[in-house]
C-alpha cells in the first residue's frame, strides 16, 4: 500500500469552489440590493429636505405679510418645484392660510407633495402705522 500523501483531491477542491460560489451569489446579490435601497433613500431625502425647506420659506413669507409667490420650475439639480397660490380664508379678525408645495425628482422617479395650514392674527397697531409711515 502506498502513504497517503496530505492535501485535498482536485475533485475536493473543486466541490469546495462550487459551494463556496452558491453561498456567496445570494450575498452579493443582496449587497447590491441594499446598496440600490439606501441610493433610493438618499434620493428620497435630498426630495424631502427640499419640500420641508420650501414650506417653511412659504409659512415665513406669509407670517411675515407676504402672499407673492414663489419660483416654480426646475432646479438646477433636477428637481421640479410647483408652488400654487395660497388661500386665504377670513374667520373673523384671523386668517386662515392654505398652501401646497410639490417637488418631483424625475431622474428617480418620485414626487412628494406637501399641505399646510396656518392661522394668523391680524398685524398688530404698531406694525400697520410703522408699515404706513415707512416711504
């Protein structure tokens, strides 16, 4: 009988490969499905932050006794902004304010809309004679 000799056999290391490929296709497939997810999110995020800053430009503008408009259109960064005109509703000395914001990412597919409600008092005494006096 001849020794063995130490070492593992071709067909040994070839069976080793084989399944070593069938466990690491599925986790690298899930690896780029993940990573496609969190492209997703950021994505989603840059839309979102850029929603919330608009309607809170929109709130101060409004607070602060403007009702023009905002810019509407693309965005150098390839987002689209549409802002409508604001509603005002009187209930009795206070107005009731409604405005909508929508932005859409076409690149990506995904289009956020936003409304939001604010209620103001009237302008108080000292600002409506400061406003009158100003040139």
């Amino acid at each position: 009988m001849t020794p063995r000799r130490a070492g593992f056999s071709l067909v040994e290391a070839l069976l080793a490969c084989a399944l070593l490929g069938l466990a690491l296709v599925p986790a690298i497939g899930a690896f780029r499905a993940h990573l496609a997810a969190i492209d997703r999110a950021s994505e989603r995020l840059r839309v979102e932050r850029l929603l919330d800053a608009r309607l809170e430009s929109t709130a101060a503008r409004l607070a602060a006794g403007g009702a023009d408009m905002a810019v509407s259109g693309s965005l150098p960064e390839g987002l689209t902004v549409f802002e409508p005109a604001p509603e005002v509703e009187k209930h009795g000395e206070f107005s009731l304010w409604r405005f909508e914001v929508r932005v859409s990412d076409p690149s990506a597919n995904i289009a956020l809309a936003s409304r939001r409600h604010l209620l103001l008092p009237p302008p108080r005494e000292e600002q409506t004679r400061s406003d009158a006096a100003a040139p």
